[in-house]
C-alpha cells in the first residue's frame, strides 16, 4: 500500500500528466460538441436535406455514449500510450529507479505498483470526458429546447468500462515500449508511429489482401473500434481520425484479445524491468 501512495503521490506531481489530461479532455469536447454544434448553428451545408437536424439528435444527452465514446480508440488510445511512457519511461531518463530499487520494495512489487497507479489515473481520464460531455449536451438540448433525457445506466457503465480498457490496453503497450527502449523519446515515436501509421495502412489495404486483413484483426485500433461498435456505436467507415476502415470482431472476441494483451504487455514489461540493467539509454 506504501508503495502505490508513492506512486500516485509521484504521478500527481507531474505537470505533464496534468497538461495531457487538459489537452486531451479539450481535444474531446472540441471535436464531439463544439465544432459539431458550431456547424449546426451556421447553417453548414452537410450535403443531405434534414442533416442538421440528425447532427442536432447526435449532440443530445441521450446520444452522450457514442459521441463521446468514438473519440477513445484513435485519440484517447495516443494519449494513453504517452501517459504510459512518461510513467515508466521518465525513471529511466531521471536515473530514479536504482535507488528505488535498492532502497524500496522488490523490482516487481514496484512496477506493479506503479502499473495499478497507472491504472487509476486513467479513471481522470476516462470521467473527465464524459463530464464535460454531459455537461456540453445538456446545455444544447437546454438551448435548442430538446429532451434532457439520459442514457440508461447500465449503458453508461458498460460503455465506461470498455473506454477504460481501451486506455488501459494503450496505456500498458507505452509502458512496454518505454521499458523495452529505457526512456521516453523513442517510445513515444514508436508508439505514435504504429498507431497513427502502420496501422491505418495495413488497414487500408487489408480490404484488397486478405493477409493483410487477417493481421489487422490483431491490431489495438481493430480491437478497440470492435468493442465500441459492440456496445452501440456508430463508426464512421472512412479513413481521417476517428474514422476506421478495417475489420470489425465480435463484442466478446475483442473484450479477450484486449485483456489479453494488457496482460502480455505488463508481464513482458515487468520481466523485462527485471531481468535488466534499469540504466537509461539517454
């Protein structure tokens, strides 16, 4: 218990943790309310009779869950990963984990202290979204003389829990490319460049090679979109951020490989970290 209160003790008194939650939470609103309902207000022609009204429709309290909730497997799943890498990574480029392992508990018990810690900061991460959303909702349908009607909640339980397991499994695989390249810099290139580019492009072709489709199944962005489309959500079918092209897996079938792969990307982290010189590479 000593050990995650440090932990988290260490993780609030890091101003970048606070600076990508702000940005991130901002990101969200602007992208899921502002700009949407700035269009609707100025008359932009959506190229389809009635369009504004359905744009309307989607910002109201009721459709709070799938506004929101389609911005987390492409942007929320990039912060995570960085969140995860200045966790783990800034001990190794600070030099801070010799004397936390000569002075503190087993190599193990920290890291996996320091991976629940993880863990609960995502819980900011995850409300503060869905907060502000709610708030952004009802302040549309209040102003537009709209129903304030919510989402049922055991939707709105689901739906959080699926999110965090999508910044939880983002979040670990960060974790892992920071243990695996001891620092921050080359982990988060790493990251952003799988996420944002290797998989969008295999995505895109695995609709002509079935290889490559068959291999996008295993992707994070694949598992993620799956699990929001099996609560509800609509995903847009073109590419662009929050757009997805790829294949789709059942509710079930995304939930395991998600699970799975938190689980394979702290217990290699952790065997790592252990069996390694935790010297950072600089």
């Amino acid at each position: 218990m000593n050990d995650l209160i440090a932990e988290l003790l260490l993780i609030r008194k890091r101003a970048a943790i606070w600076i990508m939650l702000g940005f991130w939470t901002l990101m969200s609103l602007l992208f899921s309310y502002i700009l949407p309902y700035y269009a609707f207000t100025s008359g932009i022609s959506l190229h389809e009779r009635g369009a504004g009204f359905l744009l309307l429709i989607a910002l109201l309290p009721r459709n709070l869950l799938s506004n929101i909730t389609a911005g987390f497997p492409f942007f929320g799943g990039i912060f995570a990963l960085v969140v995860g890498v200045l966790v783990m990574g800034s001990e190794f480029s600070w030099g801070t984990l010799t004397p936390v392992f000569t002075q503190r508990s087993s190599r193990l018990k920290v890291f996996f202290s320091k991976m629940l810690a993880l863990g609960i900061t995502l819980i900011p991460f995850l409300l503060s979204v869905f907060i502000l959303g709610l708030a952004a909702s009802l302040m549309i349908a209040w102003r537009e003389g709209q129903s304030l009607a919510l989402p049922p909640l055991f939707e709105l339980v689901k739906t959080l829990g699926a999110c965090w397991l999508i910044l939880a499994v983002w979040s670990s695989f960060g974790v892992l490319l920071a243990v695996i390249s001891r620092g921050t810099a080359l982990a988060i290139g790493l990251g952003i460049i799988y996420g944002l580019v290797l998989e969008s492009i295999i995505s895109a072709f695995g609709r002509e090679v079935d290889l490559l489709n068959q291999i996008a199944k295993a992707f994070l962005r694949t598992n993620s979109y799956s699990l929001i489309s099996s609560l509800g959500v609509s995903i847009q079918a073109e590419g662009g951020p929050g757009g997805f092209i790829g294949p789709r897996l059942s509710g079930t079938e995304s939930l395991i490989v998600i699970v799975c792969y938190v689980g394979l990307f702290l217990g290699v982290a952790g065997w790592l970290l252990r069996q390694r010189d935790v010297a950072g590479l600089g």
